[in-house]
C-alpha cells in the first residue's frame, strides 16, 4: 500500500530558504509555481510518472519516481504546503507487446502472443497474476511501497476500458486532421502510409492493430479500417477500450484527460515530448512542465533496458548497501549520464554517510542543498555510520570475512563504546561489507610481490610501526606512512601534511595497498593500521614481504 504523505516542518525561515535555494528540485518546483500563476491556480496539482510494463521495473523506472517524488516535496514547502498535490504512477499497460523480453521465461508462449496488450499476455512467470502486464504492475507496486513513495497507482487498461478517456478520445477524433499534420512530417515513407493516432484493438485476434483509416465518424465517435487479417471492413468506437493511441497522441491524451502538472522523462524521449506537447495544445490544454533526465548505463556503456534486463539492478543494489544509498545516486546531477556497475556503489553509500554527516551543521540554505533533505522528504535521520563502507571493506579483504563477528571484533577494539545494538546502522553496514567483498571484491584481488624501492619502504614502515606505542590513534600512524613515503618515494612537486616539500608520490600508496590489500586504491591507511591494529599490519608487511599474500 503506498505509504502516507509525509509531514512536512513548514517553518518561515525554511520556507522563505526554500524559495530561493539552488537545490535542482526547489528550481523545478519554482517552475510549476510560475506554470499556476500564469494558468490559474489549480488544485491538485498533479505529478505523474510513467512505466512500460513490457519489462521488469529497473533502476530507471525507480529513479523516476524518486526524482518526481523530490521535486514533490519541493513544491510542498515553497508553497506551504497549501495546494493539494497527487503524485500517479502511470504503467502503459495496454500497449501491444512488439517483442519478448529476454529476461522473462515461456518464451515461446510470448512469442505466441505478439502484438496483444500486455494485460492479455498470459504472465510468463506463474499463474499467480491474470496478465504479464498485471504481474509486472504487481512488481512495480511491490518495490515502490517497499521503498515507502506515496503515490497512486493507475493502469492504462483500467482508464481506457472504464471509459475514463473517453471525453479525450473524442476530443483526439475532432483534431484528428491537426494531429496527423504534427505526426506525419517526422515519419518515414512506409509508417506514414500506415499511422493513425489510433490502434484498433482487433475483435478476432485481440492484437493492436496499427492500420491506416479509411473513414471517421466524429458524431459518432467512429473510426473505419480495413482489417488486415481478411480484408474486411470494420467501424469500430474510439472509446471503451475498443481503441488505444498511439504512443506520442497517447502520452497527449493523457495528458489532457488528466490534467498533468509535471512529468520527467529520459534524453532518448525528448522528440516525443516535443511532438506530445504539440498534440496537447491542439486538443486544447497546456502540456506539463517537463524535465529530462540523462541514461543510466551499464558497464559497457550501454543505456540500460528493462527488456534487455542489463545495468545493476535494484536488487543488486540493495544486496550490497542502503535504500539511501540509491536515492542519493538519483538525487546527484541528474542530468548527467551515471554509469551503473558495481564499484559506484561503495563510493554513494561514503557520501551518503558525509552528507548525513554534516547535515546537523549546517545552515538552513546548505541544508535544502543536501541531498539528504530531499531522499528524507525534509526530516533526515542522524547519521549512523562512525566508520567508512571502504574502511569495512578493506577490513573484510584482510580478514577474508563471512560473518559479521568478525569485523565486528575489530571495531569494538578500536571503537569499544560502538555495538551492534547501539548502531544497527552500521551493523547493517557491515553486513553489506561483508557480502560486497565475497560477491564482488574477492575475485578482483591481485597482490604484488614487493621488490626494489617499495620493498625496502615495507620494511621501513615495519620498522617504524615496531617503534610506536600500542595505543598510537589513526593521525599519529597516518604521520609514519607519510614520513616513510617521504623518504623511499619523495614528489618534490606535492607538499607534505606540514605544509612543506617533498610531498610523497602515489607509487607509494599504490604499492602499498597492492602489497598488502590487493587492490589498487585503499583507506586512509593509519586509520586502517588503527582499527586492524599495529600487530596485525606487521604481521601483513612480513607475510607480503615472503610473498605470501601473492600466493593466496
């Protein structure tokens, strides 16, 4: 069940900031005050976003809503909160299916239904569900809640077939001539022989139909089409689900029944909002104030697909860290292109944790410039992670950890006030550590045998770590790492942590964390030689030194 709007603090000082606040979300919000002044006020005032259940909900598809869910609340606070708003999560569901995806079993009972609404697809997955369609809303639904959006739900089957569209069906039949006109320039010879605003849905087969017309009927409501099965012709109504529109003249349509205020959608749709927007003005309504957002790719580079099923997906993600985490990916530049593998996930869950960090500090314009502000709907928790997610990791890999008791023994030596009863967050931390390193880490590890110059460095620091008190904190090893480095690997260039030159060069450190972590960036490492401890790191140095690590 969609979760309930969240309370907002509408205090002066927070509004009168909101109103003037860089955060991309207050700029949004901003435009869709200035669309209701310069229209009228209206209230609601509606957000939609849009899902094409012909595959499986993605990471994009949750980006959307979380995205729309922030321009929001945004909108919320610069107007006090005093016009009712309503957030529809729209799924296209009576679109024909026009290919089987490859991420879905029974792939020849799919292919048997090609060109059907996916609510008459039979769900590949179970009989647990009436349609592939249905099964996909059902995961839709099912991941949205689980991550606590408030929004309502609505199904393109359900409105057209109840007659919800209907007004707007025969509003698209009057301006049919106009729509072709916005339509046609921007197809090619053999679709513009064929396009028409609206599909059939054919009686005998049940497929969506995309055949010309032949005859309308706008008294009527009708519209007259050759059928290609038999060569028959067939007047059918253009409302009661009889019909639907074509993608671009549908997007419209909606638009126009429903009174859409705002919606975002991906760069690879910005030709249809412009033609989509063109449609709307010629059935007679303002279109929404629109935002584009850049692709998400996967590894290769590749705009992630929910048919192709490729790029991480939500739940991988989750496996690996926090809900926030994810919202934070959303929250940051939208739109600018963000890769999607695994090695961005460690570095969102540190910043989200850097974030809810200095967020108790700051002024209330840095704070609506947080993006913890935004993934909390206004009321961030208090921050919870004492430790990095890279420092847990490293910890994980020295250790070659499965269980959490074992990271656990290390920070309760280092950290003796932290427990996993009074920092659940971080226990859940830790269990994310753990997982990620054996999943994903452990594969990748590829140790050096030490020789020449970081050799005689490891040795050095060995030496030096010997020399230390038992109790030395992060910042007291940290200076012995930096005068070893100054020493076997000066970078006249760089300053030192005094101020001075030399500066030490990266081929220290890189040698370092290829030596003893496998890896070829690391933590600052006197904390890591605080919290793993100074006994355990010699004993690292000295097996690294015989080679051994390289061996393992």
């Amino acid at each position: 069940m969609s979760a309930a709007l969240p309370v907002l603090d509408l205090a002066p000082s927070l509004v009168e900031a909101a109103r003037a606040s860089k955060a991309w979300p207050f700029e949004e919000a901003r435009r869709i005050v200035a669309r209701l002044e310069k229209r009228g006020a209206k209230s609601p005032v509606l957000f939609e976003t849009g899902y094409g259940p012909s595959g499986l909900p993605h990471i994009g598809t949750f980006g959307e809503v979380a995205r729309t869910t922030m321009v929001r609340t945004a909108f919320r606070l610069i107007t006090e909160d005093r016009i009712e708003t309503r957030l529809l999560s729209f799924s296209d569901d009576m679109d024909g299916l026009r290919k089987v995806p490859t991420n879905v079993p029974n792939q020849e009972m799919m292919k048997a239904h090609l060109g059907m609404p996916l609510t008459r697809v039979p769900d590949p997955f179970s009989n647990e569900y009436p349609s592939f369609g249905a099964a996909n809303n059902a995961r839709l639904r099912a991941f949205l809640d689980g991550f606590g959006f408030a929004y309502e739900f609505a199904s393109a089957t359900d409105y057209y077939a109840s007659g919800r569209f209907d007004g707007a069906l025969r509003r698209m039949l009057e301006v049919y001539d106009q729509v072709m006109e916005i339509i046609l320039p921007t197809l090619g010879p053999e679709r513009r022989a064929t396009y028409s605003p609206f599909l059939p849905i054919s009686k005998k087969t049940g497929i969506v139909l995309q055949v010309p017309m032949i005859g309308r009927d706008v008294a009527a409501g009708t519209i007259t089409y050759i059928d290609p099965e038999d060569g028959e012709t067939v007047t059918t109504e253009v409302t009661g689900g009889a019909v639907k529109c074509q993608w671009k003249a549908d997007w419209a349509m909606r638009w126009f029944a429903l009174g859409v205020d705002y919606e975002m959608s991906g760069k690879d749709l910005i030709d249809s909002v412009k033609l989509s927007t063109q449609i709307c003005r010629a059935l007679g309504t303002e279109p929404p104030e629109c935002f584009t957002y850049e692709h998400f790719l996967d590894e290769n580079g590749e705009k992630i697909s929910k048919s192709k099923g490729n790029g991480l997906t939500i739940e991988q993600w989750l496996t690996y860290a926090s809900p926030e985490s994810l919202s934070l990916l959303m929250y940051t530049k939208p739109k600018t292109a963000k890769r999607l593998a695994f090695e961005v996930i460690p570095r969102h869950v540190d910043e989200y944790a850097s974030f809810l960090g200095a967020y108790p500090r700051q002024e209330i314009d840095q704070q609506l410039g947080n993006p913890v502000w935004h993934i909390h709907t206004g009321h961030p928790p208090a921050a919870d992670q004492p430790i990095l997610f890279a420092m847990l990791l490293n910890l994980a890999s020295v250790a070659d950890a499965s269980d959490k008791s074992v990271l656990w023994a290390y920070i309760s030596r280092y950290m003796p006030e932290l427990s996993a009863a009074t920092h659940p967050g971080l226990d859940a931390l830790v269990g994310y550590a753990i997982r990620y390193y054996n999943d994903v880490l452990k594969l990748k590890k590829h140790f050096i045998v030490p020789e020449g110059t970081i050799r005689d460095a490891l040795a050095a620091l060995d030496a030096a770590l010997a020399a230390l008190p038992a109790d030395t904190d992060a910042d007291g090893i940290q200076t012995i790492v930096f005068d070893v480095g100054r020493a076997f690997f000066p970078d006249p260039a760089k300053k030192g942590p005094d101020g001075n030159p030399p500066g030490v060069s990266l081929d220290w450190f890189r040698g370092l964390y290829q030596s003893l972590l496998g890896q070829d960036q690391g933590p600052r490492f006197g904390s890591f030689v605080a919290i793993y401890g100074i006994p355990e790191t010699r004993e690292r140095i000295e097996r690294a030194l015989k080679g051994e690590l390289a061996g393992e």
